[in-house]
C-alpha cells in the first residue's frame, strides 16, 4: 500500500482573529498593535490596565487610543472587554450591552496573574453581575485559575474546575463562559463534555511547548506565562482539542508584551510575546500534528461563531519560508524579545 502524503507549500486562510490580546496602553500600545494588526482583523482586547477598564465609559476611551495607535488605513478592529470586579453591577452589565463596542466581560480571580489585583475576590461577590451577563447573553471570559496558596501552582486549573467551574455553570446555565488559554488535559476535557455554551481559547505556545521549556539549558523567563506551560501529556492533550475540529476551540494568543529588563528579572513578569509571530507559530503546531487542514476552522471560524459574529471576508496566505525569529523588538524606553526569539519558522505570513 502506498503512502499518502500530503504536502503543502502554500495556504490559503480567511483572516483569523485572536480571541484573547494584551495590548497595554500608551507607547506601548503603539509599539505593540501593529504586529497584531497585521495578522488579525479582530480581537479581544484584556481590560487588565492600571488602573482596569472597569466601565464602559474606559473601554471607549482605550478603543479610541488603541485605533489612534493603528497604522493608517488598518481594518484591524479591537472587541472590547470589561473588567469584572467585586462591585461590578446589574446596570454596567446592561450598559456594556448597549454600547455594541463591550463583547465580554473578563473575570480574574484577584492576584491569579499580571494586574489582577482588583479581581474578583470571592465569586459569590459577583452574583448580580453574572446574573445580568446571562440575561444579556454577554460572555463571560474566564481566567480559570484558583488563587489559594496552598494549591501547587501547576494543579490550579484542574482544581479551578471543580471548585469553581462546575459550580458557576450549574448556577448560571444559561451564561456563555469561555475558560481562557487552557493549560491541562482536564481542561481541553471538561470543555469538550460540558453543556452547551462553552468555549476555549487555546494559545499558540501551549501548543507548542511543555514546561521543559522554562528550564531547558537555565531558566527561560521568555518561556514563563500564567497559567504556566504544563506536562507533555497536557500539550499533547491540547493540541488533540485544537485540531479536533470541535468548535469550542479556538484561536486565543494571550500575546502579553512586557518590558526585556521586566521579564530578565529576579522575579520575571508573567507573559510570552507572540503577537509578532503567532499565525506561523500556530501554523506550525498544526503542521507537526499532521492537520494543518483544521487551522482554519480554529483560527478563522470558531471563534466568530461563540461571538455571534460572521467569519471575515478577507483572506491571508501563508507561504513555506525559513525566517528567523528577531532576538529583539523595540519597545519604549527597552526592548521586547518575543517567544523563540532567534529560532527558524517554516511557515511566514505573506504581506
Ligand atoms: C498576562 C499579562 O501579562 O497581562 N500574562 C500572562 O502570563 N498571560 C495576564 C494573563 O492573561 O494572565
Ligand atoms: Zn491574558
């Protein structure tokens, strides 16, 4: 019997969208968005500023910095996204609703990652709030991740799912929940079985890497994020739900830009930057799983279908180049180094 093999030099995708961006604020905002807007037509933008896009009066605001911020003549349009905190109320719900420009609300447990602080601090705070969300039918973007220090920090999304959850969809079934760049086979596991309304975004380095990857030849802070790479059988397991074709899952980078001096510290910040680069390194997750035919589906489908939005019009190509990583980008006042910088792609978006 003779064997298929099926090779492919050249994509071509409807233009995706990244369903989970840091893009900050100021100049480095500016430094930043040009990179994602030259992949992606849309994104949700995080509301984890200092101080947090808490209204829907601040995420108009940032909207209009960030598209000032563009490249003239960009379409990319920024989806934004409120910060949940204990005092969220009924009517923030309502009005985020209505202004059309609010597509999410994100829920941080307060102190789980970068700039979380004025989370959530115990979910029973945050009933009236969910309750409106579910009424509104706006989606609640989850940071699923338990913050209790007693719980090794490599088990706290598996634990994140029973304690909170299963809980909080048996309370508010009706409420559409995306669990944030799952991390761990029971994630990608739970996401699968679980009642209709769910979602999952998936990051392009949880795809790619195992945590071997922080500590291969000295600690790598490029390599840190939260939640933190896992074990190889929750990469595996992750990229088995990537390339299921199932449509919970979808395209979500969590590029986190920060500072080199930030990351390079005693105490590195949380974040792996990839907006620079993340088609081609999804690309090739999907190509070494052998199903680069389920790329679109995941970059470019699912993730319009959970918002209630149509796929764009638009499409990209994605050619076969050797391209090395640059080892550094600018940034203000610094520089940023983005994840694998220094490495070969096999895959390059082509401008
Ligand atoms: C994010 C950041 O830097 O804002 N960091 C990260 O490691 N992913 C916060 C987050 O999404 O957890
Ligand atoms: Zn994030």
């Amino acid at each position: 019997m003779s064997e298929r093999r099926v090779h492919t030099d050249d994509i071509t995708l409807i233009r995706p969208d990244d369903w989970h961006l840091h893009l900050r604020d100021g100049d480095a905002l500016a430094a930043v968005v040009g990179a994602s807007a030259a992949q992606f037509r849309r994104a949700i933008v995080m509301p984890n500023l200092r101080p947090p896009v808490t209204t829907v009066a601040l995420a108009a605001a940032y909207r209009e910095r960030i598209l000032a911020a563009l490249p003239a003549g960009s379409a990319f349009e920024p989806l934004m996204t409120l910060y949940q905190t204990d005092n969220t109320s009924a009517q923030q719900i309502r009005d985020a609703k209505a202004s059309g420009i609010v597509h999410a609300v994100k829920l941080y447990p307060a102190g789980a990652t970068t700039n979380s602080d004025a989370g959530v601090s115990d979910i029973r705070k945050a009933r009236a709030a969910l309750e409106s969300m579910q009424r509104e039918d706006l989606p609640l973007l989850v940071h699923g991740e338990v913050t209790d220090p007693a719980v090794d920090l490599f088990d706290r999304e598996r634990v994140f799912i029973d304690q909170v959850m299963i809980p909080l969809r048996r309370d508010f079934p009706d409420l559409r929940v995306v669990f944030e760049h799952i991390t761990t086979r029971e994630a990608a596991q739970y996401v699968r079985d679980a009642e209709p309304g769910i979602g999952a975004t998936i990051t392009a380095h949880h795809l790619l890497y195992n945590r071997n990857a922080i500590f291969s030849g000295g600690l790598r802070p490029h390599w840190y994020c939260l939640p933190v790479l896992k074990r190889e059988t929750h990469r595996s397991a992750l990229v088995g739900a990537a390339t299921s074709g199932n449509p919970r899952f979808f395209l979500g980078t969590d590029s986190a830009p920060h500072a080199q001096r930030l990351k390079e510290h005693a105490s590195a910040c949380a974040g792996c930057y990839t907006a620079l680069h993340a088609i081609e390194l999804y690309a090739t997750a999907f190509e070494l799983a052998g199903a680069i035919d389920r790329l679109e589906g995941f970059a470019s489908v699912h993730g319009p279908a959970f918002y209630g939005l149509l796929p764009n019009t638009t499409r990209v190509r994605l050619r076969r180049e050797r391209w090395e990583i640059p080892a550094s980008l600018p940034f203000p006042g610094d520089a940023i180094v983005p994840l694998a910088a220094g490495e070969t792609l096999e895959w390059r978006l082509a401008s």
